[in-house]
C-alpha cells in the first residue's frame, strides 16, 4: 500500500516506516482481534448538534470496507485517492481498510481543493476517487480544460448520480446511504442504480420508514429512516459516555438515523433531508437540500444553507443564507427573482442573506446548529 508521497512527507515527519516493517516491529497481537472489540471511535458531524463519539466495532469496519469493494468493484490494480481526512469514515473504513484487504494502493492529499483536484488525481493514477455530496458541485464550477479527461478514474464514491457530471468528467457516481453508527446499509452497485435514489437495502439490514409514532408508512410516503442488523456487530456498540442518547437512538428495537426518506414500489429508498433540518410551511414538508440544490445551481453562488425561521403557529419561514462565489457581486432581490420560478411557490425563501461565509464541521458539511 502506497500512501502519498513518502518524500514530501520525509520533510514534515521525523520518520517514515514502511507498513511491513511496522508490522514486524509491533510483533504479533498480545491478544486475537474478535469482530465485537471496539476498534475505533468516530465523532459525528455534528451539524444539527454536539457531536456524539460512535464505538466501532472491528465487525462493523469489515462490513462498510467489504461493502464498499463491492458497489465500486475494487481490486488490487486500483488505486484510491482520497482527499478527506483519516478520522473520517470515508477514508478510513472506505479507503484504508479495502485497499489493506484487496491490495492496491492508498493516497492521501493533504485537503480538498477545487483547483487541483484533478491534478492531484492524475498525478496519482487513481482508478477510484472519494467524495463527498459537495465536491461534485465545487469540481462542476471549475473552468473546463484537459485535466477533465486526462485521468484515469472510473468511479467516484459517495454522490448524488448527476448525468453532467458524468459525462464532462467520464465517470461513474457511486452512491449509497450510510452514516457512522452503522456504516452502508441501503446501497446498489453501479448498475443497479436509479438516479437521485440511494439505492436497496444491503442484504445484511433491514430497512423501514416509520411515522413519529414509530408505525411504518406507506410507500411513497415520507417518514424517519429506521434500520437493524441481520448480522451481529456490524453497527455501533453505542454513543461513548452517553447511555441516554443510544437508548433514545435505539428504540422499538431498530436504530433510529434522524433522516427522512421514502420507499418506492420498485424497492428503491430515496433520502429527502435530516429531520432536524426539515422545514414544516403551509403543512408542507419541505427539504432543505432540494432548496439548497436549485440555488447552487447559479453561477455566482458558491455555497447556500437553508434553515427554517419561526412563524406564525407553530410553523416555519424559510431563511436562506448565501455565499458568493470570489469577486462576484450578488444582490439579494436579484437573486430571489431568479429564485421563484425554478420552485414551487411554498418552497421559496422568505428571508435571503447574502453572507460572506458559512460555519463548517471539521469533514466540511454546513454547521446548521451555528445559524439555526
């Protein structure tokens, strides 16, 4: 396994030690491994609230590694380039892991940036590449050029299927739905997706979507996202020194995620929002990423956030923050005429703030909790 550049980070680091030779030098495990020790703890994003420390189980890594390999076809002629950080699950349990497994090779760049990824990612030779939700957008307002093409990558892993995207850049977009406590549990290899779905769920799970009252709906209904194993540990053992919230989490004995989606009548689930983040207007249920969504679609919007604003009775404004994009001048009305015609009337912002920044959580997704 190859792991950036050893030179560079030769200058930065006092040593370099070969993944063998470390295993040589730690000797044998005093004690074996079993699939239900607690082998890491990953600290949720905390964009609606603190975040919470998830234990891992060795059983749960092995399953979202070997769940990964599966949606992407990994092997040992690939390599993986990922440029998140390695507390987060994508790089670790996602990158790490599968390439320790499969062989192949892991590489690392410092931090995501829009200009160079793609350099980066040739200069690599990467097969598979890591995203999350907001990189395909960030890499789609980069001026079209040859490093579009030039790179050997086939599939990128995790976003929304986008056929622009795909076509400009020749590859595949992966996508499936996981979070830290249990890992990949609805997810469909590549040719089995169906644009804007997350896909079936992973034969090891069963998934449901429950009303507030925990009672499964209908399909084509919207309600909580609710999942439990078929297999024993292969999701958390709990929240670290927070025995009330898996409690709460883990109640009517499926674990409840916090997301809203729904189920078709092809079995397909699809995810709507966070319920924390869901927006409640004119006894509409509105989703803030289909908002967010259309305005990112503007060429002088750099990033957006919806959240609600109290209203009258209980329900909710819509309140929408806005990023320009460098050196562009956006004005507020203008933009919200732009707006209306490409939502539903009930969907559009009331209040609209052109900011200079957004508040980010350290894996870059929008803090919520900090402008709610």
């Amino acid at each position: 396994m190859s792991v950036g550049k050893a030179d560079a980070w030769q200058r930065e680091w006092k040593r370099v030690v070969a993944f063998e030779t470390l295993c040589t030098e730690i000797g044998p495990a005093p004690h074996p491994s079993h699939f239900l020790d607690v082998c890491a703890v990953t600290f949720t994003s905390g964009t609606t609230g603190p975040s919470k420390g998830v234990t891992i189980t060795q059983g749960q890594a092995i399953s979202t590694a070997l769940t990964f390999s599966f949606l992407v076809g990994l092997g040992a002629d690939d390599t993986i380039y990922t440029p998140l950080p390695l507390f987060h699950g994508m790089a670790t349990r996602m990158g790490m892991l599968p390439t320790m497994l499969h062989g192949g090779r892991l590489v690392l760049a410092r931090r995501f940036s829009g200009t160079r990824f793609w350099s980066e990612v040739i200069e690599a030779d990467a097969t598979v590449a890591h995203a999350i939700f907001s990189i395909p957008n960030v890499l789609m307002r980069q001026p079209p050029g040859p490093q579009d093409r030039a790179h050997r990558v086939t599939r990128m892993f995790n976003a929304h299927y986008t056929e622009a995207f795909m076509q400009r850049f020749g590859v595949k977009l992966v996508e499936a739905f996981g979070i830290s406590e249990v890992g990949l549990f609805i997810a469909s290899p590549y040719a089995e997706q169906v644009a804007g779905s997350a896909g079936r769920p992973h034969p090891d799970w069963e998934v449901a979507i429950v009303d507030s009252d925990g009672f499964e709906v209908d399909d084509g209904e919207s309600g909580e996202i609710v999942c439990r194993p078929r297999r024993p540990g292969i999701m958390m053992r709990g929240y670290l020194g927070q025995a009330e919230r898996t409690v709460e989490a883990t109640r009517d004995l499926w674990y409840h995620t916090g997301d809203i989606g729904h189920l078709d009548a092809q079995g397909y689930y699809w995810f709507l929002d966070r319920a924390k983040e869901r927006i409640r207007r004119r006894g509409e249920n509105i989703s803030s990423m289909e908002i967010e969504n259309v305005v990112r679609v503007h060429p002088d919007v750099a990033d957006v956030a919806a959240v609600a604003h109290p209203a009258r009775e209980g329900e909710d404004d819509i309140r929408m923050l806005v990023v320009p994009q460098p050196g562009a001048r956006l004005d507020a009305a203008v933009l919200h005429a732009w707006i209306q015609p490409r939502l539903p009337r009930y969907m559009v912002p009331r209040y609209l703030e052109i900011v200079p920044s957004l508040p980010y959580t350290a894996t870059n997704k929008v803090e919520k909790s900090g402008i709610m």
